[in-house]
C-alpha cells in the first residue's frame, strides 16, 4: 500500500472531518474534473464519470446528506470504451499523468489507473464493464448522459456490491432523494426502473444481491437520514422493489433460484496493487 491509499486527496493529515472541509475537497476535485473532461474534449473520448463524484454532479440538491455523512472522495473514475482507450492513455500522457504498470500488465483490456503528476490523486479507467461483484455492462451506454454514467448506472454501481458499506449506502439515497422513478431511459432526470427491472429478471444472482441491498438502504435510511429525507428514499425503494417484483422472470432465473444461495451467485472482487 502506498501514499495513494493511506491519505484521503485535498485533506490535511488529522484534520476532523467537516461540512467546510469536504465542500473544499470537492471545489478540488470537481477543478480537477474539468480539466480533465476538456482534455476528453480534445481528444475526442467518450469519457464518463462514475463513483462519488458522479453523484455530487447528478444530486445538487441533497448532497448536503453526503457532508452530513461526513463522505469524502477519494479519487475520479471513469468508465470508457475499448475502441478508444488509446486516445484515452494519450489524453492522460498529454496531462502529465502516469500510468500504473502493474494494472496495465495484469487489466489492460478491462481497466487502467493513472496517477496525477502532482496531486496525491488517481484515476481508474473502466473499459466496457464495471467488473466487480456483478458486471454492468456500459456499451453503447455511454451517449445517454454526460458528464455522468445515466441514473440507473450509477444506481447498478452501487447495487451490485454485494458487501456495501455506508459511504454506498448514502451514495444511494442521494440520487433517490433528488430523482425520481421512471420507465424510459431516454429521460435524463429519471432512474430508468425499467432497465433495472429487467436486468434483475434474467439474471438471477443479480436479483439477489439487488434485492438485498434494497431491503438494507430500507433498514438503514432511518440511520444516516433525518425521518423525513427517509421515509421518501424508503418510498422510492418500494417503487424499485415492486418494478422487480412484477417483472416477468426468465427460465435462466427461475432454474437458478432453485438452487438459491447454496451456490455463491457473485464474483470475489480481486484486488489492485497501486504502484
């Protein structure tokens, strides 16, 4: 482990975490942002963002739940396309930035990290697929918001973590709390329940880990949420559990619901050794 995973970027060592303190660390990050999507700009990379920050840029209006969490950031990612992740090292390379030789050796056709000249912050580049726990897949995905991955994306990021932890959890509730349920996911402003619905339905180890992390930002919303902010995201949960639920299932789902959690239904999530 090195300098990049044992400091938190922007903030100083020992410093209490506070409203002030985060909204300066995210002034920081969201600069560094722009630079880098006019760099994308300039090479013309169909780059976007993923992760906290994605959420910060989509939920202006509740990211106040984010500082009364006390969740920092930690570093920009981004999801790409294979096709163009040579102009995405060259766009890098023209910032200064390196790139870590360890994931490129091991991940170069899945995933990338590059390290800031200067600043004690990196970048993971995701091609294609976020691989974790459960994939989603973002081919021919990419067009449909900017600068972020669509709503429902960032929804499946979070969901398909099968060990998700508050910083998540609270990830979550904010874009429910500032969007609402839809069915068509030509609408910007709506979480395309549809999509969900039916990525859940045909596959079943999806389903499970989904599901289950519905059920726990339900039990949990009362925690990191004042009672009214709650009850809403619990309103918006219901909207998703039912969409799920009503949907028609396929005979791969339904042969492997026989077999349940007898068989583990996600993948181990392999770890990366930043250089």
């Amino acid at each position: 482990m090195d300098e990049h995973d044992l400091k938190i970027p922007y903030i100083p060592d020992g410093a209490e975490l506070t409203r002030e303190i985060l909204i300066a660390q995210e002034e920081r990050f969201m600069a560094l942002f722009d630079e880098i999507m006019e760099c994308a700009a300039k090479f013309d990379v169909t780059l976007r963002v993923i992760g906290s920050l994605a959420f910060r840029l989509k939920c202006p209006d509740y990211k106040y739940m984010e500082y009364e969490n006390l969740r920092y950031l930690t570093d920009i990612d981004f999801i790409a396309y294979s096709e163009e992740i040579v102009r995405v090292q060259d766009m890098f390379f023209d910032m200064n930035w390196a790139e870590n030789q360890s994931v490129l050796q091991m991940f170069g056709d899945k995933r990338r990290i590059f390290y800031h000249p200067t600043e004690p912050i990196h970048s993971d580049i995701f091609i294609d697929k976020l691989r974790f726990c459960h994939e989603v897949d973002f081919r021919k995905r990419l067009e449909i918001d900017y600068p972020t991955i669509s709503l429902v994306d960032l929804l499946l990021e979070k969901l398909q973590i099968v060990e998700i932890n508050k910083k998540d959890l609270v990830d979550v509730m904010v874009l429910l709390s500032q969007h609402p349920i839809g069915n068509d996911g030509r609408d910007k402003e709506f979480i395309d329940g549809a999509y969900l619905a039916q990525l859940c339905s045909y596959d079943w180890g999806w389903w499970r880990t989904a599901t289950i992390n519905i059920e726990k930002t339900k039990n949990l919303a009362g925690e990191y949420l004042d009672e009214n902010d709650a009850d809403k995201v619990r309103e918006k949960l219901e909207q998703l559990s039912m969409r799920i639920d009503e949907q028609s299932k396929s005979i791969k789902w339904k042969l492997r619901s026989k077999i349940g959690d007898k068989v583990k239904w996600y993948r181990e999530v392999e770890e990366v050794q930043r250089d």
